[in-house]
C-alpha cells in the first residue's frame, strides 16, 4: 500500500512539472537608451625619462611630477581627485651600444570636473612635463539616475514586444516569469590631436582637442511573461 501511494506521488509531481514546463509563455528582450551629455572627464597622464643612471631619470621625473601637481592645484583641482597609478623604475640593455640605460615612469589620473577647462589643462600639463596622455573617459556625476532611466526603458520596451507577440496570437500577457539584466555604459572616444604637444600656449586659444558629444546609456533585460 505505501509503496502505491509513492508511485502515485511521484507520479503527481511529474504531472505537475510537465504542467508547469507546457504553460505558454514568450521570452522577449528590451533596450533602454539614455543619451547624457559628461560633466567631467577623467584622465590618465604619464611621465616617462630615459637616463644613464637610476638617480638622473628619479629626479628628472620628480621634477615634471612637482610641477604637474602644482599646476593642478593652481587649476582647483583637489587632492582627492588627483592619484598615482603606478611608479617603475627599470635598467634596460642596449646591445647596440653595449650599454646599460634607466627608464623611470610614473602615471597619475586627474578627475577634471570642468569640460570647460579640458583644452587649457591639458595643454598645461604637457607644459609642466607630462610625455603623455594615455587615456580620457568621460562620465556624468548622475550616472545612477540615468541607469534607472535606462533600466524602466528597456523593461517597458520587452513589454512592448510581448504585447505585440500575444496580440498576434490572439492572447494576453501576464505576470513576468523570469528577468535578467546585461549591458553596461559606453561613452565616446576623445578625438586628441597630438599635434598639441607640439602647440606653443599661446597660439592655443583657437585649437579644440576633444569632441564630447553625448554618452549613451544603456541597458537590456530578458524577460518571460506569462500568456494568458
């Protein structure tokens, strides 16, 4: 007797699962875009010398990093949003010279809260010793707000699509079954002309380095709804 009451129990639970699995439903995807125009720029300058001794290019890169630092002081920039990525110090062979030389890099990101002042500190930098500027990201000090922007956007827009698959079918949609979000922030690439390295201060009032234009927030979900 226990042992037909087992079998039917399982029997039951299959029953059920296959019931479960057999409930139609549609599995769309959403997108969610949100174009944001930056409010400040982060960017990673570097300083490197090449030298016959570990002491030479020490000082030598002391010196520009001095500067540098003075100079974002003196353009408002606070303490906190200044910070070494990474200092190296190495002893490189020539083989064509037969002689050892040192090459000291030290690399330093600045979080610049005014786009305005991008072009003038930029060009400061380079004045005050930087050899090179290695990266530019632009971001918007509401990040978060936009990305819940994004987020309603993509779901309503999976919800439009569900509606328009039922509609054909002659049905409804009902609660959502499952959900998963993917996706991430793209901005737009600086266009840095290197030419300004080579601009002398004065002569660059005229000359823009960078385009901005808009970052495009955005998210996708997938989500099953139920059809009834």
């Amino acid at each position: 007797m226990k042992k037909a009451i087992l079998v039917l129990t399982v029997l039951f639970t299959t029953m059920s699962l296959t019931a479960q699995e057999t409930s139609p439903y549609v599995s769309v995807s959403g997108e969610g875009i949100v174009k944001v125009v930056p409010d400040q720029v982060f960017i990673k300058v570097r300083v490197e010398n090449q030298g016959k001794s570990a002491q030479e290019v020490k000082q030598l890169n002391d010196k520009a990093i001095d500067q540098v630092l003075k100079y974002a002081k003196s353009m408002d920039v606070a303490k906190k949003d200044i910070n070494t990525e990474y200092i190296n110090l190495n002893k490189n062979y020539d083989y064509q010279t037969k002689e050892y030389h040192y090459v000291a890099n030290q690399s330093i990101s600045i979080l610049l809260k005014d786009l305005d002042n991008y072009t003038e500190f930029t060009q400061g930098l380079l004045n005050a010793g930087i050899n090179r500027i290695d990266g530019v990201e632009f971001r918007s000090t509401e990040i978060e707000k936009y990305k819940t922007q994004a987020r309603i956007a993509a779901v309503k827009d999976a919800k439009k699509k569900a509606d328009e698959f039922a509609s054909a079918l002659g049905m409804s949609v009902g609660k959502a079954l499952f959900i998963n979000e993917a996706g991430g922030v793209s901005a737009p690439q600086p266009v840095y002309r290197m030419e300004m390295a080579k601009a002398s201060f004065s002569d660059s009032g005229s000359m823009e380095t960078i385009a901005v234009g808009e970052m495009a927030i955005k998210a996708e979900v997938s989500i099953r709804f139920e059809l009834k």
